[in-house]
C-alpha cells in the first residue's frame, strides 16, 4: 500500500518536472534579461572612469585639442 502512494507520487512528480522542462514560454525573456546584464555590466567596466576606452578617447581628444590650439595660433 505504503510502496504504492510512493510509486504514483513519483510518477506524478516525474510528470510535472517533464512538463515544466517542455514549457519554453518563460526561456526567451530569461535570456534577454541574462543578455541585458551582460550588456551592463561590459558598458559599465568599458565607460568607467578607469576605463581604458574612456581613457584611450581622453588621450585622443587632448591631442586633437593641443593640435588645434597649435593651428589656431
């Protein structure tokens, strides 16, 4: 009797998770959520203030403006 209830609550469960894994309504929004983080979290290390992208246009527009400076004079 015990072994019973047992093997069809097993069952049951077994159903359920086979369902829920078939379900792919959820997975698409999931994967633009993990997409999006991802995105933050590179234009967040890129566009820092110790970032070497910021740092390396810094360099570059100083020295465009010393130039211009040189040229205006």
């Amino acid at each position: 009797m015990m072994l019973n209830l047992i093997t069809k609550g097993y069952i049951a469960a077994q159903l359920k998770i086979e369902n829920l894994i078939k379900d792919q309504r959820g997975v698409v929004a999931i994967e633009y959520v993990a997409l999006a983080i991802g995105l933050i979290a590179v234009f967040a290390v890129v566009f820092s203030e110790q970032g070497t992208l910021k740092t390396a246009l810094d360099a570059l527009l100083n020295k465009l403006a010393g130039k211009m400076d040189l040229v205006g004079k």
